[in-house]
C-alpha cells in the first residue's frame, strides 16, 4: 500500500518498476478492511463500497442481525465478509475486534471507524448521561479504535485510517439543537489531524470523512423528517446525500489514489458549508 507503482517486465523479461495508472490506484484488491457502525446506514454503504473496490471487509457494531445482513451484501458485492458484535466505547471489544481480524486474515490495511450516535437536547437542559453517551462513542470510541488499529498498522508499516466526522464540526446546525454533538465531531477533526501529524513518518494515514444531511433510517426517522425541508432549503444542491453517494470518498481515502493525503478532513455536503 502507499506505493504507486507495480512489478513488470521489459522486453528481456526482467522485472521493473511500472507506474500503476490512475483507475488502479483506486483498486483495493487483496486489502482488508474494517468499518465500525457498519450494521446500517452510512457503515453498510461504506462497507459495500469497499467491497466493491475489492476489499475484505470485517464490519462490526452492536447489533448481530443487522451485521449479519451487511455480511450477506458485502459477499455479494464480491468480497469477503466477517462480522463482529462489539461495542466500541468498550476498549476490550476494540481490541478483540482487532485481533479478530489479524487471525482470521494476517493484516489489517484499511479501517473506517464510522461508529456514531446524536439526539437532540437543547443545551440548557442537557444531561450528563447525554453528554457521555455522545462523546464516549463519537470521540473516545473512536480515539481508542484509531489507536488499535495504529498499532497493527504501524507493525506492518503502512495503513490508512478513516475517521467519519460530519459537516456539524464546522456548523452550529438548525434546527436542531445538537451542541454536544457538534463539538464531538469537532474535536473528531482535531483529534485525527493530530494523530495523522504523528503517524505520517511510520507510514499511517488518518482522514476524516464529514458527511453533509444524509439519507439514511436516522434521518428519515419521523422527528428528523419534519427538519429535511430546512436541511434541503439551506444546501446549494438542494437535497440530501445518498449513502452511495460517500462511497467514491471513502475509498479514495482509503485507496493508494490518496496517498499523499492525511490530516485532511474531506467534507461530502452537497454545498452546505459554503454557505
């Protein structure tokens, strides 16, 4: 991985170095790759994307059923599948999950660590409990995947890490009141560019991915639904992002195509920041 170029041979058949051209560096042929949340939405996208891309994929989250179904879609995008329950604000699970992956496959080259959650509370009346459970999961949750993920990475000398933050890090949103969740995902920006400034000499990439108003079973819940024509109103494109429509983004940074790239947080709107 990191190395855009291929063995081939030259007119006396000895080997060389040939450039990859540039659809190829976007292949994930003979890479595994783990993405956490990935039971639905967003997670099960990403997943399929990689798939697709020709990634094994090891998909964990809380729920067996629904990581179950993800199994099935990943095998029938073409790759193969492995599916974890655990529960990423458990650093124990974390680092099951892990060496689940190392002995059933021998590496770990890709990790998208999409794991998040949000309610609405108006700040005033925000709870503690509240407060815990969005920053134990969106912020140390992932903090403590990164770093075992890392540490595998670092051993084989090279890896790319995936954080998925949101547009919400760098917009106070409406009309929904979400200040706890917004400054998790903040601090989710932060948190990777810092460890990817740490990183790069040891040949490990760490992005964040921040998705824009998502179409997703989250967002078409009843309560949000009554926000969409505000979230549409407010957005250059004037609708919602598909969740195929991150795929492309999840796996260029994931992909030799972005080799060049880490601390960086690739924001997928439709338009909304600019605004």
């Amino acid at each position: 991985m990191f190395s855009l170029v291929a063995r081939c041979a030259d007119s006396q058949g000895r080997g060389k170095a040939c450039p990859l051209g540039v659809l190829e560096t976007f292949s994930l042929e003979g890479m595994t790759a783990l993405v956490t949340g990935a039971g639905t939405g967003i997670g099960r996208g990403l997943a399929v994307g990689f798939a697709e891309a020709g990634a094994s994929v090891a998909v964990c989250g809380r729920t067996p059923s629904t990581l179950d179904e993800t199994a099935v879609a990943i095998e029938a995008a073409g790759g193969r599948a492995l599916a974890i329950p655990a529960d990423v604000t458990k650093v124990e699970d974390v680092q099951r999950v892990v060496a689940t992956i190392i002995e059933t496959w021998g590496s770990l080259n890709v990790a998208c660590n999409n794991a998040g959650v949000n309610n609405w509370v108006d700040s005033v009346n925000l709870s503690e409990a509240d407060w815990d459970w969005i920053y134990d999961t969106n912020t140390k949750g992932a903090f403590f995947c990164t770093q075992a993920e890392a540490r595998v990475m670092i051993a084989a000398g090279s890896g790319s890490i995936i954080n998925l933050a949101s547009m919400s890090a760098h917009v106070t949103n409406r009309p929904q009141m979400q200040a706890h969740y917004n400054s998790s995902k903040a601090a989710l920006v932060q948190l990777t560019k810092s460890l990817a400034a740490e990183w790069a000499p040891l040949g490990v990439r760490v992005n964040t991915l921040s998705p824009g108003y998502t179409r997703t079973e989250m967002a078409d819940a009843p309560r949000t639904r009554e926000a969409q024509p505000i979230w549409t109103r407010d957005t250059p494109m004037g609708r919602m992002a598909e969740v195929d429509e991150l795929q492309g983004a999840a796996v260029f940074l994931a992909s030799d195509a972005s080799s060049y790239v880490t601390g960086h947080d690739l924001v997928v709107d439709g338009g909304f920041t600019v605004w």
